[in-house]
C-alpha cells in the first residue's frame, strides 16, 4: 500500500471516527447551550428591530419601513444572501451538525496522520495521543486564549481581522512545539518560546459590543468547547495511533 493512499484511507476512518466522538460530546455539552444563547440572540434580535408609532402620519411609516427594507437587503447582500438558513432542531440538526463535524475531523486528522508520517509514522495509540493533545494545543487551547470561542449573541471582531490572528497563532504555536520536542539546544527553546508567546504579545483582535447573553453563559460555553475539543483531538490522536499500525501491515 503507497504511503499516500495511507495517510488518506487512514485520515478518513479517523476522522470519521472523532466526528462521530465529538457529536455525541457535543449533545450533552455544546448543544444546551448553544440553544440557550439563541433565545437572548433572537431577544436582542427582536428589541433592536424597529418598531412604527401609531401617531406618525402614513407616509412617515411607509419611509420607516422602507429604510428598514433597506437595511435588511444591506445586511442580505453583506453576508452572502437573503434569509439565512438554518436546520430545523432534531435529526436535521443532529445529521448536518455530525456532517460537518466528520469533515471537520478528516480534514484534522489528515493534518496530524501526514505530519506523523514525516517523523517515521504513529507506533501506537499513545504516541498517537502525544500527537493529539499537540493538535488541541495548536488549534484549540492557543488560539481560545485570545479569541474565546464565541457563543451565538456574542459579537466578535471583524472576520477577516480573526481569521488573519487565528491562522498566525496556530502556525507559531505549531513550529514553537515542533522546537521544542526536536529541538537540541537552549536557542531552539528560546525561540520555541518566543514562537509560542509572540501572537499573545501581539494580541487578539476584540470586540467593541457587549454580548447579548450573560456572562456565566458565555464563560460556560468557552469552557464546554474547550472541553470538547480536548476529547476531539484526542480521539484523533488515539484513533491514528491505534490504527496506523494495522494499515502498515496491510
């Protein structure tokens, strides 16, 4: 079997694998609270929404409905279309939620299975978990340390501004790691640090409105998808340990 059929035939079972893990996971954690920060979302949704007086005069009301026409086509146009889509709570929302969490974990997992196979490959699950909690660290813990995961009715900076500081955090914490477990000498660790602490430094990009969801809410969410990612990334990294040694002696 070719090396490269074996990092993709592999990254799909794993992937497949912890999607599964993290959907189950994310019932009992995520998922309660997602659904209890949508009520105060769609709350502040409906306090903000203009509302016509009784005492205006008809064409006054017919302009107020018009800028509000408007805006909605503004903010239509801005994101990409017109009413946004959303899967109906239940098995739509369980299948299109464990969808795109199993592409979510190939696309993960062929990161982590590849990257293994350049140090000779995975010989076991726990090396295999070594390499998981590696992943949770760069795309999970590092990142959530400037940008907290965001529960709906929390309002993040600008998303290209995220994404640029998101992208730059992951590869420095991944290349700091990569020193410090390969590294041989005090300059390898020095900058292996500096890698590490550099985007912190720099700092995240932040928010300027309050959530519309309370606090504790917000703090229970960032620490459930902390959780969750934990066991996401370790079901990577035990899967491809465990199975990497069967698909070598294919």
């Amino acid at each position: 079997m070719t090396l490269f059929r074996t990092i993709v035939l592999l990254a799909a079972l794993v992937g497949f694998g912890a999607g599964v893990v993290l959907t189950v996971v994310q019932q009992f954690g995520t998922q309660p609270l997602i659904v209890k920060a949508e009520v105060f979302e769609q709350a502040r949704s409906e306090a903000s929404a203009p509302k016509p007086h009784d005492h205006e005069p008809s064409g006054a009301h017919d302009h107020l409905a018009a800028s509000a026409a408007d805006v909605a086509a503004a903010e239509a146009h801005e994101h990409g279309g017109g009413d946004e889509w959303a899967p109906a709570d239940g098995a739509e929302r369980f299948l299109w939620t464990l969808a795109a969490n199993v592409v979510s974990g190939v696309g993960f997992a062929l990161l982590l299975v590849a990257a293994s196979e350049l140090k000779g490959g995975l010989t076991s699950w726990r090396e295999g978990l070594f390499w998981g909690l590696a992943g949770f660290a760069v795309f999970t813990l590092a990142p959530s340390i400037g940008l907290p995961p965001e529960a709906p009715g929390v309002e993040g900076a600008p998303l290209m501004d995220r994404q640029v500081w998101w992208i730059g955090t992951a590869v420095a914490t991944a290349a700091g790691l990569a020193l410090l477990a390969y590294g041989r000498s005090a300059l390898a660790a020095l900058g292996a640090i500096v890698l590490i602490a550099a985007p912190h430094v720099i700092g995240a990009p932040q928010a300027t409105e309050a959530p519309a969801i309370p606090r504790d809410l917000e703090h229970d969410f960032v620490v459930a998808v902390t959780v969750t990612g934990f066991v996401f990334w370790a079901a990577i990294g035990v899967l491809a340990g465990a199975l990497r040694g069967r698909f070598a002696a294919a």
